[in-house]
C-alpha cells in the first residue's frame, strides 16, 4: 500500500539515501590504510532503517551487499536498540553469526535524530590479515575455521564515541599488521560517522515521521518491481548443475545443483543436491549463498531495480544445512565466500539460461584466483601481509562479447596497480597481459583471462593461492563454446617451471615467480554466426591467434571464412 509521500519527495529521499551510501563509501577508501582498501577497494557501504532492513547501498562487491543484512541483524540480535546509545559501533566477522568470511570485518552503528533510534549505518572491508596459520589469513589448506584468523562474535568496537581499548587489543595483538589493522578499521569507523551525518540532515530536513514513512515506500516500491519482472518470466521449475573442482583437501568435483521455480510474482531457489560440507575451506554460509543467489537473479530480471530488502522478499532459498552452501561449524569457509559464492551464481544463472537466454550469459572466469604472500620485509624488516584477487574473462551475450579481463560477479573490485604493489611490498610484477585465445568462441566470443607475474624480492615468502576453474572451464551458452581454464605456476630463480595446484601453500625462495593464468569466458551463440570483421579485428588486437581463428571459426586470415578449398586439412598455411 501506497504511503502519503508524495512522488517527488520520495524520489529525492531515495536517491539522497543511496548518495549517503557512495559519501560513505568514498571516504572509506580515500582514509583506508591498505593498497586492499584503497586501491582495490574491497569494501561496501549500505544504510538500514530503524527495524534494520536495508534500504540503500553504494554499488561495491555484491558479496558484501547480499550478506551485510545478515550482520547487522546478528548485531542487533546481540545488541538490542535498548542497550545501543550515541556513539556506539558493533564489529562483528564471525561467519557463523551473520559474517561471510574472517577477513570481512562489518561495523555497525545506530543512529539518533532527537534521541530517538532511526537507522543503521554499516560497512564492511576486507582486511588483509585477520591472523590465523597464513599471512593473509586466506589459507588454501585450512579445514577448520579456528585455522583462519580470529572470529570475532558482534562486540562493540565503540561506546559512547570512545574507542573500546581492550576489543582494540584483543584483535590488533592478533594479526600480522597492527598497524594497518588500526587504520583501516578507523576508517570503517570515519565511514559510518559519515553516514551518520548526512542522514541525521535528511531526518532534521523532512522530519522523523516522514522521513520513516519514505524509508517504508521505498522498500514496497522495490518489492513492487522484483515482483513485476519475476511475472515476466516463464512460470515453471528450471535445473542446472555445475561442479567446483575441488577442496584442495583431495575431495574432487564437488557439485552445486539448483532447481529455480518460478511462480507467479515469486522465485524459489533450492540447492538440494547439492555436495555435503567437505574438509577444505571451500564451504560457503548461508549468508553468502544468499547473497550469490540475490545477485543472480537481479541480474535476469532488472539490475536497477533499487537493491534493498524489498528487493528481496519475493526471492525464497533452501540451502539444506550441512552442505557447502551452508554448512555447520566449525567448517572451514573463508573460499565459501571466494570461490563457492561464484559457482552458486553461475548454477543459478544457468538454469535461467535454458529459458530466458537473451537474459543470461555465458559462464564468466568463475573464481575470484585469490593469492596472499607474506614474510618480513627486507627493507625494513618489518612483517607484511599482501592478498589480491585476480580478474579474468566476463561472458558473452546476447548482442555483445565478452569483457576481457576483469573481476566478475560476486567481485567487484579493482586490481592492485603494479606502482602501488612494488612500493608497498618487496615483490614485483614482472608480466601483466590478457591471454590470448581463452575465451570461448561463439557469435559473440567470452572475454579473455590475465597473465599475472609475482616475484618475490631478496626475502622468503609463504604463498598461498585458493582459485578454482583449472579443470572444469567457464560454459558456454546457446551454442557457444567453453572459456580455456586457469593455471598457476612457480618460476625458479634457474627457469625451473613447475604447476602449482589450485589450492595450495608454499615457500618461495627469493627471486621466485608465480605466474597467474586465469580462466577466459563461455562464448554465447553459434561460432558459425560471427562476423568476419569481428574475427579480424581480434586477430589485429593478438586476442586470439590465426591458427585459433581458424579451429575455432573456420576463418583464414588473408581470404576470410574458410571455403572447401582451404580449410584447415587442405587450405594454405597462414604461418
């Protein structure tokens, strides 16, 4: 029902929110210590109401978006309005109590207008060591959660806007960074003072009453168009499987199967079947299957329909406990929010894409190729702890190619320039290109992977990777052909190449390279349908190799489209 706000000023109030959400967001990465933070920026800002439902976001990592809702009511369960005052803040990680991972530290601050308690300002970032058995705290051999850093239940970080030094203590004596630990978690905390302000100036501008009666429409409102959209599509129950290939505790081709029913102005997504919680840190709560599964099906029905709880209520999930998209502690799940998140949205999309193919595409790179190294400084000796996430291929679809080289789906963040990465840690980069011919064939082709080269500098180091997509590649859809598959490598100081496997921990010596090679992107549409000048013009640009344009498309460079009389058995060499 309709609420006695007029049109206009509800427009204005929504669009004022989610300005509130990106200020929040942008002070957040310009006071953040870490290149993580400020350069990747891996972090996310939303605003919540008084029954803390979320009712704006800034548009970051839709990991972080989907699961924060998750956090802030795990806050509040622990902390009820009653025993929240003025210049509180709850920090919380714990994934078994509304966290995704360890390292997604979430702040969650009340705010007051005239005493009274009208919203909640929260912000998540990932940090780039939370402790545990690796620098890093993303450890590929983890197989249990006591294994990857410090679980932190909600506690107030800060009371009555004073710094709660003993929770301060507790966490910075238990990371490799302090320092950098300090710093980023002051800025969650700039962040939601920021958040606080301009919303206390929307309620002192249109008054408390009002101001909740818009917060309460803009919420029906999006609820009003998910429904819409879900209506649209063909009602029915649509299947779709896929596997992640492994835990990197040797348990192999795990699958994640959903069925998604579509009902009326409703959608059920069930992911019975799906594999029991394993060894490896590859389990993902439920917070993050949720998450994955929000994301997917906003991206089949209208990404702009303004993301908030509303958003979400026409959207209902089973995820049988005791599986990798919810398992039960102490289960090891700092890939849950990585790696699984990914393959959740790729099982999700897929069963879409049987039905509603113009609305979908193909499998993108399917892994975030997450890479930690850590050691001591030898420029100062001091210990450092530096992760990054690497981009790949984006899918193909209706109409369009592929992206080449970016970070897909439940990422969304930047890569670490090489500028900033060799200043602040004692390793360089020593390549950086797309790969050419990953990317899946098609009418319009999957976007390429990257190559990534890491050396370390006159120090040891431990490296640990958690990727996945090096077995089973990226799918293509209506007839397009599969992305190529990732790979990672250790470089010797001799020249030495050996293969790395996909989770995995090691020692490098120093000068030792690790090259990233992440997975392209599924083609959408038949091969056969691609435009000649399109061919030639990724062959112009080294995005795929004559030899691969003429397996892939029947295509010669010099003549175009292969004829009978120069095919690939019997035609001339291109050379």
């Amino acid at each position: 029902m309709t609420r006695d706000v007029d049109s206009v000023t509800l427009e204005v109030t929504r669009n004022a929110a989610i300005a509130v959400c990106e200020e929040m967001n942008a002070n957040l990465i310009r006071t953040g210590y870490s290149p993580n933070i400020k350069e990747r920026r891996d972090c996310s800002c939303a605003m919540f109401d008084a029954d803390a439902e979320m009712i704006s976001q800034a548009e970051n990592m839709p990991v972080h978006l989907g699961a924060m809702p998750f956090s802030v009511e795990a806050a509040i369960d622990r902390f009820p309005p009653e025993t929240l005052s003025p210049g509180d803040a709850v920090l919380l990680n714990d994934p078994f109590y509304g966290g995704a991972h360890l390292p997604d530290l979430t702040l969650v601050t009340p705010v007051y207008h005239d005493g009274d308690l009208i919203a909640f300002a929260a912000n998540r970032a990932h940090h780039a060591d939370i402790g545990g058995s690796h620098a890093g705290s993303v450890s590929a051999d983890s197989t249990e959660i006591y294994q990857e850093g410090l679980r932190i239940p909600p506690v107030k970080l800060f009371e009555g806007g004073e710094p709660n030094d003993d929770i301060f203590d507790m966490i910075l004596s238990n990371v490799r960074t302090p320092d950098e630990r300090r710093g980023d978690l002051r800025a969650q905390e700039a962040a939601n003072e920021t958040g606080k302000r301009r919303f206390t100036e929307l309620a002192s501008k249109y008054g408390s009453g009002q101001l909740e009666a818009a917060l309460e429409e803009i919420k029906d409102y999006s609820e009003r168009r998910m429904r819409s959209e879900i209506e649209s599509l063909p009602d029915g129950t649509f299947e779709f499987a896929d596997v992640l290939d492994d835990d990197g505790a040797g348990n192999t081709d795990l699958p994640i199967e959903a069925a998604v029913t579509v009902d009326g102005d409703e959608v059920h997504v069930d992911f019975t079947g799906t594999a029991p919680q394993t060894d490896g840190p590859i389990n993902a709560v439920f917070a993050v299957t949720a998450s994955a599964t929000y994301y997917a099906v906003r991206c089949v029905t209208d990404p702009d329909i303004p993301p908030n709880h509303g958003c979400y209520r026409p959207i209902e999930i089973t995820a049988p406990e005791g599986t990798i998209v919810n398992p039960e502690p102490p289960a090891a799940v700092v890939g849950g929010n990585l790696e699984t998140s990914q393959r959740v949205t790729d099982v999700v999309l897929g069963a879409f894409g049987d039905v509603v193919p113009e609305r979908v595409l193909a499998g993108s790179q399917g892994t975030m190729n997450n890479i930690t190294f850590g050691g001591t400084d030898p420029r100062d000796d001091s210990p450092y702890a530096f992760y990054e996430t690497q981009g790949g291929g984006f899918g193909g679809r209706s109409g369009k190619d592929g992206i080449d080289g970016v970070h897909v789906h439940m990422s969304n963040t930047m890569n670490t320039p090489a500028e900033v990465l060799e200043t602040a840690y004692p390793i360089r980069v020593t390549r950086y290109q797309l790969r050419p011919d990953s990317g899946g064939a098609g009418e319009f082709r999957g976007g390429l992977g990257l190559r990534r080269d890491i050396q370390v500098r006159g120090h040891e180091a431990t490296f640990s990777l958690l990727a996945d997509r090096h077995i089973h590649q990226p799918y293509g859809l209506a007839g397009g052909a599969d992305g190529e598959s990732g790979s990672a490598l250790r470089i010797d100081p001799d020249g030495e190449e050996v293969r790395l496997p996909q989770k995995s921990t090691h020692q490098l010596p120093p000068e030792t390279i690790v090259s990233i090679r992440t997975p392209g992107a599924g083609g959408y549409g038949d091969p056969a349908d691609r435009d000649p000048d399109a061919i030639e013009r990724d062959i112009e640009l080294g995005k795929i190799t004559p030899e691969a344009a003429r397996e892939a498309y029947g295509y010669e460079a010099e003549t175009g489209p292969a004829s009978a009389a120069s095919t690939p058995d019997g035609g001339p060499d291109d050379g």
